[in-house]
C-alpha cells in the first residue's frame, strides 16, 4: 500500500517535470549524410554521384504554451500535493493497522497462557474425579462430564496457539513482509 502511493508521488513529480518542459524550448540537432545519382530525369542523363552532408540545429518554441503551460504545471503541482497527502494517510493507516495486529498478537499471548492453565486445571479436575470414581464416590456422568471439559479445554488451547499465529503472520502481512 505504501509502495504503491509512493509510486504515485513518483509519477506527479514526472508530470510536474514534464509540465515545466513545455515552458521551455526545444532545441534539436540534426546531421545527414545523403548520396544522389546518376541523374536519370535529365536529357541525355548525366552520369555523376553527388555526396551531400549537412548539419543543422534547429529551435522550437510554442507560443501557445506561454499561456497554456502554467495552468498545467498548476494542475500538476496539485496533484503532487494530493499525492503527498494519500501517502501520509495510507503510512497513518498503515500505522494503524500495524498497532492494531500487534496489540491482537499480545493478547493472543494471554489468551494461550489463560487456556493453558485452563487445561491444567481441567486435567487436575480429571484426576480427582478418576480418583472418586474409582473409590465409587462419583457417577459415571461425573466422569464423562470431566473428560468432557478436559477435551474442551484442550481444544481451547490448540485454538489459542492457533490464534497466536494467526496474528503473527497477520502482522507480518501489514508489514509487507509477506
């Protein structure tokens, strides 16, 4: 995004460039080198070779332009501005974004942390209804309702890290690195 509107500052400075030339007159040089003969459109034809050379420098200006050629550098400085402005917002949005992503890539970091200790505490809950189960102090539906939500917490934090790489290489994308 940014490389684009910089690329577009680029091309208003070229315009402004090419607008201030056309101020300006154009001055050419020229050489030839031209090799004439035998002469066949005369009667009798004339059997001889001309080698003709000349250089020359020649000027141009348009009058036109000088009434002309300040309204279109005008409107060429003004696009540049307007260029300079879209980069400064597209780099703010930019800027944005990248504090947005990185602010996300923390709290996926607390959000891991919180489901790992979530599973932690669910595989401690696990085991103490094992342990009651086992000593036919506990239901079945205890049991399950314990595997249950040690699998859901585990799931919980296969989507934690997820989430965490998700934002890391969401990050890495507003960057431009990727």
């Amino acid at each position: 995004m940014l490389r684009q509107s910089r690329l577009g500052i680029d091309m208003a400075q070229q315009q402004v460039r090419m607008a201030k030339s056309e101020l300006l007159p154009k001055v050419m040089v020229f050489a030839t080198d031209n090799f004439s003969g035998p002469f066949t459109y005369d009667l009798p034809p004339v059997d001889n070779n001309f080698n003709i050379w000349y250089v020359g420098i020649g000027i141009k200006y348009s009058l036109s332009s000088l009434f002309k050629g300040n309204k279109t550098v005008r409107k060429a400085k003004a696009q540049l501005i307007e260029s300079n402005q879209s980069h400064a917002v597209a780099a703010e949005t930019v800027d944005n974004q990248m504090q947005q992503a990185y602010t996300l890539y923390r709290q996926s970091f607390v959000e891991l942390r919180t489901q790992m200790k979530s599973v932690e505490l669910a595989a401690q809950n696990y085991r103490v209804v094992n342990d009651r189960y086992m000593s036919q102090m506990a239901l079945i539906t205890d049991m399950i309702d314990a595997s249950n939500i040690k699998l859901n917490a585990e799931l919980e934090e296969v989507n934690a890290r997820i989430g965490t790489i998700y934002a890391y290489y969401n990050m890495k994308f507003i960057a431009g690195e990727i």
